[in-house]
C-alpha cells in the first residue's frame, strides 16, 4: 500500500500515546487516574438531552442536514453572539455551524492555504491548528508562547520576509494549554498586524464560557475591525459539557464564511438536525447555570493548584480554560517528568512538549475529571517523590 506523504508529517496524536500507556497500565489491574484530556465529566444538561429525545422522532430530522445548518440554529447563534458579546451578527451570511469546533478548524485551512504557504502557529497550542496546515501542504511558523509574555504571541519576533508569505494567524484565547487570557488590546494589534500583511485571523473561542473568579472571556469578535480581517470558531463541546454530540459554529468574515461553506459542502453534510436542536436549547443557559458548572471547576482548579504548589511546583492559577498549566522542576523534561509521575503514582498528566517545542518544561492537568478520582489522584501526586537523576 502506498500512502500519501502528507500523513508522515503528522506526529502521533498527542492522546494515543497517552491511551496506550493508560491501557497498558490497567491490563495489569491498575487504577490509572488521568488529568490527560479535556472531556467534561459533567453530563449534558438535561433539558438539552430531553431535546434530542424530542426531536430525534421527527421523521424530516432522519434526512440529511443542510450544511449550512437550520436557519434556527444560526438565528440562535446570533442571538448568543449578541447578548453574551454584544457583537450582531447575520444569522445567514456570518455564521456556519460546524461538526464540532475541530472539524471547522481543519478544514479551514484549505480555505487559505496553498502548497507552500506559510501559517503562524501558537507553540505551544492545540495540535489541529498545524496539522490543518500540513494537510494543505503548508509549513508552520511557530509562534512561541512565553510566560514573560503572559503566553501571548510576540508579534514583532516575526520577520518580515514570513509575515509577508504567511496567509493566516491561529489565536486561542483562553488558550489550551497554558489557560492563558487575552485583552481587546492585543487582539487590536493582531487586527492591524493582519491588514498590513493581509493574513486572515483564525481565532479559536472554545473556551470563553469556563472561567473563575466572575471572570468573562471576551470575543475576538467584539473587537473593532476584527469582522474584516476573521473568523472566530466557537464550541459547544466545552462551553455545556457536549463533547460527545460534536456542534459547534464559526462566525465572522462572510467571504471567509463562504469559503469554508464550499470546503464542508463537498466534504460533509452538516450537523444532524436534532442535535442542532440540542444546541439552540444548550445556548438559552442561564449565566446563572453556567456559573454554576463554573464554580465547580473552579474548586478543582484551586485544589490542583494547592497540591501542586505542596509538591513544590509553580502554578498560575488560570482564570479560564479547563487546564492548569505547572512548570516542573529543573533536572527533567515533560516528557521524564510525566513518565514519573505515572510511574509513580499511576497518574496521568499530558507533557507540554506535545502541544509544541515550547511547551517543554510544562505538564498539563484537566480539570475534567470526577471529584473521587480528583481527591485521589492529588493525594498521590502529593505523595511524589520527585528526584532526578
Ligand atoms: C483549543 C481547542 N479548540 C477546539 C477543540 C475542539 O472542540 P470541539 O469538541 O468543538 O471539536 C478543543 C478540544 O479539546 C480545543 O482544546
């Protein structure tokens, strides 16, 4: 079988190597407690489930979804935008549902790039960004995320010759992994650095709505110019813990919009209605609702955290995101230090060296985790011995 060259650029996903390990640790009857993935272990609000089951036995919901979505559901996506953000937005013309935040995300890239092109890419950031990009035969100009930077892109580090050849500009905020946030100033630079060298902004808002401490994550989109120049890609994987029904929507430039409109309509048929149905019921959550699911990762974050610190790690507590990003200690790299961290006490952390070359000397830990297995998982990380060699 001859395969094409484009699969040998992929790296292994960061989260086979993870399962492996964790599989093989529990053949041997092992109790593996994982801070590796964020997949929410809340379960979908019930209402939002009870819509599935309604709409699930119309008989028009058994046929083929529009790509574009139910106007419905665009309509209540512009809805969201305008109270949550205060951006307006045309239901038809500015908005796309997507299979999920991911799918939108890799597919745009054939929206933008050719053979040859260059995307600047958040290093460490989250890995469909580069492999999109790779797929469409582009090259990757990493842009280090750096804590003296509060894990921002510099903008001015980039040279000129690669700004020039660069077609797009991938952000994330809050980020993953670092839980990093971002102003309305930054992102106004990166409007102004991205009509200067005309490079779409993809801007990745899959976390706004997991935040702590009454802290609101703003919109790329809320920010003057921003509509001209982006796309903003939202989730409602994270936002109300529905990974498992794959929806979510991008919104913005409407020439953007209409490209990646001629990407999915000849690569997929869309989102099934009736899960389009659960997420028009998911976007009426209360801010009260979502506040409370907040306040409950909240309290693991600060439990993290304080454990972490115990063992003598630094830790920002994040304000957003589902993640705590911790440096560990001198003497090993992620990868070791990760190793040892299971090795040890059978728990899972992901390094940070696989979200990109500078996320060495990082782990990540997901919040997405029960409260038993959180409570054990801390009282065996807090038991680790940690020594180098
Ligand atoms: C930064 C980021 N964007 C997008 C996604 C994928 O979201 P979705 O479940 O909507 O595909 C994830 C999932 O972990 C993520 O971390």
């Amino acid at each position: 079988m001859r395969f094409a060259e484009r699969l040998d650029r992929v790296p292994p996903y960061l989260f086979v190597e993870i399962s492996r390990k964790i599989a093989a640790k529990k053949a041997e009857g092992i109790n593996v407690i994982s801070f590796g993935i964020g997949d929410p272990d809340i379960p979908t609000p019930d209402r939002v489930v009870e819509e599935l089951r309604a709409t699930a036995l119309d008989v028009p919901n058994h046929r083929y979804p529009e790509t574009d979505g139910l106007p419905e559901f665009r309509i209540a996506v512009a809805d969201w935008y305008s109270e949550r953000f205060g951006v307006t937005l045309d239901a038809d013309k500015e908005i796309l549902p997507l299979i999920g935040a991911k799918e939108g995300i890799g597919h745009a890239s054939l929206c933008f790039i050719n053979p040859g092109d260059i995307a600047l890419v958040p290093d460490p950031g989250y890995p469909v960004y580069s492999v999109g990009t790779w797929f469409s035969g582009g090259e990757c100009h990493w842009m280090p995320l750096l804590e003296e930077n509060g894990w921002l892109p510099d903008l001015t580090t980039i040279p000129q010759d690669v700004a020039k050849k660069a077609k797009v500009i991938w952000l994330n905020y809050p980020n993953n992994p670092t839980g990093a946030v971002v102003d309305s100033n930054y992102l106004s630079e990166v409007i102004d650095f991205a009509r200067e060298y005309e490079i779409a902004v993809l801007h990745d808002a899959s976390y706004t709505e997991v935040a702590f401490d009454g802290y609101r994550p703003i919109s790329f989109l809320e920010v003057p110019g921003a509509i001209d120049v982006g796309l903003e890609f939202h989730s409602l994987s994270k936002s109300y813990n529905m990974t498992g029904w794959r929806v979510g929507t991008a919104a913005g430039n409407r020439e953007m919009i209409d490209a990646l409109m001629v990407v999915k309509s000849n690569l997929d048929s869309g989102i099934p209605n009736a899960v389009q149905y659960m997420g028009i019921e998911a976007l009426k959550s209360s801010e009260s609702e979502i506040a409370e699911r907040n306040s409950i990762y909240e309290s693991r974050r600060d439990r993290v955290v304080a454990s972490l610190n115990r063992i003598g790690l630094k830790v920002d507590p994040p304000r957003a995101s589902l993640y705590v990003w911790a440096r560990i200690p001198d003497g090993f790299t992620s990868a070791e230090f990760a190793e040892l961290i299971l090795e040890e006490t059978d728990v899972v952390v992901t390094a940070g060296n696989g979200y990109g070359p500078s996320g060495e000397g990082y782990i990540r830990l997901s919040l997405t985790i029960s409260e038993e297995d959180l409570d054990e998982g801390l009282r065996r990380l807090e038991n680790l011995r940690i020594s180098s060699s």
